[in-house]
C-alpha cells in the first residue's frame, strides 16, 4: 500500500489540518515507510507463537486488604486552609 499526494490532503481536508505541500510530502514518505514495515511484519509466521500478556514472568502477589490508619480524620482536617467541620473549603474556581 502506498500513499501518495492526493491521499494525504485528501485526509488533512477531512481532519480540518492545513498541510503544506512540503509537509504532505515529508507526511507521504513517513507513512510509506511505517506501511512498509508493517507488510514486513505481516510476512512473519506467527501461527506456533503464543500471545505475550507480559515480558516478565512474575504473578502480582495477592494481600489482604487491611485499614492501617484509623481515625486520623482530625490530623487530615489541620491541613485545611479554612476549617469547616469535616470537609475541605477552597476557593471558588468556577464564576
């Protein structure tokens, strides 16, 4: 597959992007190539291969769940600017 001139500002006019002749060129050469070597990679057999999930051979190790802070509430309040009960006050963002 190759792409050429006309493919390339026929998709920039689709996208709403302004390309340059120049641009359009350099875009057609880089796409040709990224197209090339994906035919190479489709002439690799790859039927016996198993699909990779990972490149490391280790499991996530498992734990339990656990709270290991409690009731520090208070502690977490002090860093407030303001203080208003048990919520945070910022400043307004939206006007």
């Amino acid at each position: 597959m190759t792409i050429d001139l006309k493919t390339i500002k026929h998709i920039a006019r689709l996208s709403r992007i302004s390309v340059t002749d120049e641009k359009a060129k350099k875009l057609a050469v880089d796409l040709n190539s990224i197209f090339d070597f994906i035919e190479k990679l489709n002439e690799l057999k790859t039927d016996k291969i198993q699909p990779l999930t990972s490149i490391a051979e280790t499991t996530l190790k498992l734990r339990n769940d656990e709270i290991k802070s409690k009731n520090i509430r208070e502690e977490i309040i002090k860093n407030s600017p303001e203080k208003n009960e048990d919520y945070f006050v910022v400043p307004k963002v939206i006007e």
